[in-house]
C-alpha cells in the first residue's frame, strides 16, 4: 500500500477477478463474482474504522467488547455499474446510508454528463464510500468527488474493482486527500477509453445489454 492507495492482492480476489475478466462468463455468474469481491472489499476499505469498547452481556458473564464508533457510513454508487458493486458491500454494511450519482460518458469527449444526484441530507456527518467497478480515464470519478465535496462531504474514500494508470493518476492529482481501493491496476487505456486488458464494460456485461 503507498499514500492512499490500497492495491487488494488476496489470492480469492485475483481468483475471482480472473473469471469476471473472461469472456465466456455468463451475465449471472459475472453480477455474482462482483457482488461476492465487493464483499471482500467492504472488509478492507472499513479496515481502520475507530472503535470503542462497550459493555455487554454475554450468556456467561458481563464483558467490554470493541464495536465501530464515530461517523457513520454512506455509500455512493456511480451508476449504473456502481450498483453492481453496491450490493456486495450492504450486504456486510447493511447499515450504511445509500446515495446515487447518475453519470454517462459522452462517447465523443470521453466527459462525463450528470444526470442524477441523491445523497443523504447528513453527509457531511458521514464517511463517504463511492463505489464503481472501473476507473479509466478517471473523469466520472473525478466529477462524482467534486458533486459529493460540493454537497458537503469531507471524508471519502474510492473503491473500484479495476483501475487504468491514466485514471489513476488523474484521480489521485484532482483529489489527494481521498483514499483508492482497487483490486488490479491494468496496462494501459484504448482509443476508445476502456481498460485494457480490462473485463470490457462493467454495465453492459453486469445486465446483459450487449
């Protein structure tokens, strides 16, 4: 790991990764690898949440046990793809708050077009967990961060499944102080702005629209 920046290289990611990437995986089989990885990674981006000790009962004896303290969670999703990614993580965090930013990506600029925004009226109160499978050329992500510090929020942290070095480093030189999560950084982006070798694209292939 160097400054804010987690690369996740657990032998059952990279395992399941392997199979997301293949083209012969089926459109059930791929929302499911990505639900169960992003599991895996909602252990790892929550790693260094401040706990506190409290007291309980226990069938046995009375006892202090650490339970998570201080700000609550938020998840964002950057549709569509994002959603994919979202289930997996409430389904270890289901507590969490949920917000969603609509994004398409103008095939001609390669920029991203905002066309919606929701998020909890508290998210400056909270830590902001923005998920979405691939980080290419870093535009949406970087146009989802701005939305999200101009609402409010202070402490976030990015999680994606794969990451583009183009991406990467426009992510990390428009926002610094906001931590990456991704479990691969592939070679290089194509003319057409997807990551290769990369798994193609996360949305199509997630609801079997192509």
């Amino acid at each position: 790991m160097t400054r804010n920046l987690n690369l996740i290289s657990h032998p059952l990611i990279q395992h399941k990764l392997t199979y997301m990437r293949s083209e012969e995986t089926t459109t059930d089989n791929f929302r499911r690898l990505l639900r169960e990885i992003s599991q895996m990674l909602a252990y790892e981006v929550t790693r260094d949440l401040p706990t506190e000790l409290v007291t309980i009962k226990t069938p046995l004896a009375t006892t202090k046990s650490p339970a998570i303290s201080g700000k609550k969670l938020c998840l964002v999703s950057i549709l569509r793809a994002g959603n994919g990614m979202l289930d997996g993580m409430l389904d270890v965090l289901p507590a969490a708050r949920v917000g969603h930013i609509g994004l398409y990506r103008d095939p001609e600029t390669l920029e991203p077009v905002e066309y919606y925004f929701k998020v909890p009226e508290d998210i400056s109160e909270r830590l902001v967990i923005v998920v979405d499978p691939m980080l290419a050329t870093g535009n949406s992500a970087i146009a989802a961060l701005n939305r999200l510090k101009e609402t409010g929020a202070g402490a976030i942290k990015y999680v994606c499944l794969l990451a583009a070095p183009e991406g990467l480093a426009a992510l990390r030189a428009a926002h610094p102080d906001v931590s990456i999560t991704t479990t691969a950084i592939d070679d290089y982006l194509n003319d057409h702005g997807y990551i290769i070798p990369g798994l193609g694209d996360a949305g199509d292939r997630m609801f079997g629209t192509k």
